[in-house]
C-alpha cells in the first residue's frame, strides 16, 4: 500500500494496477491483513533460513578440522 499525491487514502498497488483502498469490501480488507502477515513469515522465515545455512557451513567446516588425520573407512 501507498499513498498518491494529493490523496489521503491508501492505495494498492497490485500487477500494475492501483486502487483507493476506500470502500472496498471487509473481505478485500482481511485479505490485505493475510498477504501483509505472510510477507512478514515470510521475511522471517528467510533470516532463519539464512542463520542455518551460516550455521551449517561452520559446523561442517567444524567437522572437516575435527577429521584430518582420522582414516577413513
């Protein structure tokens, strides 16, 4: 959502396409509300994606240090 100069409501932008966000329906609302909360799942399902791939190439290197010099099978 954003505003346009000179106008006072929030606009949705969506494809392209922007609309006044006065007088749309409660449903259109709520639906609103449901894509702003998963955006922001979605935001923070990236950040613990990004601090377990960090942790799992440092464990792994980790590994790698602790088995130099142990023989394989």
């Amino acid at each position: 959502m954003g505003h346009v100069l000179g106008r006072d409501d929030p606009i949705i932008t969506l494809d392209g396409a922007s609309y006044s966000s006065v007088g749309l329906p409660q449903t259109t609302h709520d639906l609103l509300k449901s894509v702003a909360f998963v955006r922001e799942r979605l935001r923070h399902l990236q950040g613990d994606l990004a601090v377990s791939q960090t942790a799992h190439v440092a464990c792994a290197r980790a590994l790698k240090e602790e088995l130099i010099g142990i023989p394989g099978v």
